[in-house]
C-alpha cells in the first residue's frame, strides 16, 4: 500500500493533483515519442558519419530520461531538470536540424503548459477554499 492509502480515513476528500505536474508530464512522455523516433531518423541518416552504438545508446537513454523525468517532477529541482531537457532537445538540432524547430516547439508548448498549470493550480486552492467556507456556513446543505 501506497503512504496516501494507509492514511486514508472514511470521509478525508480526495487530494486534488497538481495540474502543473500533469501538464509537464504530458510534455516530457510525447517529447520521449519524438526522441525515440527523432533517434532512428538520425540512425538512418547519419550512421556513416557517427557511431550507430552512440546514436541509439544516446537517443534511447534520453527518451528514458524523459519518461522517469516525470517521477520528479514534485520535487523543486524536477522543473529545472524539465528546461534542462528542453535545451538538449533543442541541442538535437545540431544532429537534424529539424529539431531546432521541434525543440523550441516542444520547449514554448513546456513553457504554457508550467504557466497554464501554475494559474489552474491557484484557481482550484481558492475553489476549495470558497467550497470549505460555504459548506462551515452552510451545514445541512453541504451534507445532501
């Protein structure tokens, strides 16, 4: 069992998830996709030129990276390794140049998605905020 499911009590409300921390997962799984297959593009186009162990090692270990990325993403340095890998998959342009433009796409979608997810994250404190003070006022309506 979970620590959340041990302390859980009948009756205790369901914490609400970060929307922010759902938004920036989202990003880093679909940004893992791209790597993954931005990884073979390069294996076929460039394998004569760099090593194909250092194409796919390098290309499958930063899709894993972005995938467990997400795991961290609660902590306070799990955002700054977030925008670290912006700059790297914006980096990958120098192997295609065609990533220049799909990491700063990426990096700007990362950017609303923090920004979106930090203003929904305000609203829904001060939705259940509002929500507790009228169900205290209202008691018997709160319980139907």
């Amino acid at each position: 069992m979970t620590r959340a499911q041990r302390e859980w009590r009948p009756g205790m409300p369901k914490k609400r998830r970060s929307t922010k921390i759902l938004f920036a997962s989202t990003v880093l799984v679909l940004e893992a996709f791209v790597v993954f297959f931005a990884t073979l593009a390069v294996f076929g186009l460039r394998r004569d030129e760099i090593s194909p162990v250092l194409i796919l090692t390098s290309g499958f270990l930063l899709s894993v990276v972005l995938v467990l990325t997400c795991a961290v993403l609660t902590k306070k340095w799990g955002i700054a390794l977030g925008w670290f890998l912006q700059f790297v998959l914006i980096a990958g342009g120098f192997l295609e140049p065609v990533m220049f433009v799909v990491g700063l796409a990426f990096a700007l979608t990362w950017l609303y998605g923090i920004r979106q997810g930090i203003r929904v994250d305000r609203e829904n404190v001060e939705r259940d905020r509002l929500q507790a003070e009228w169900e205290r006022a209202n008691p018997e309506e709160a319980g139907s």
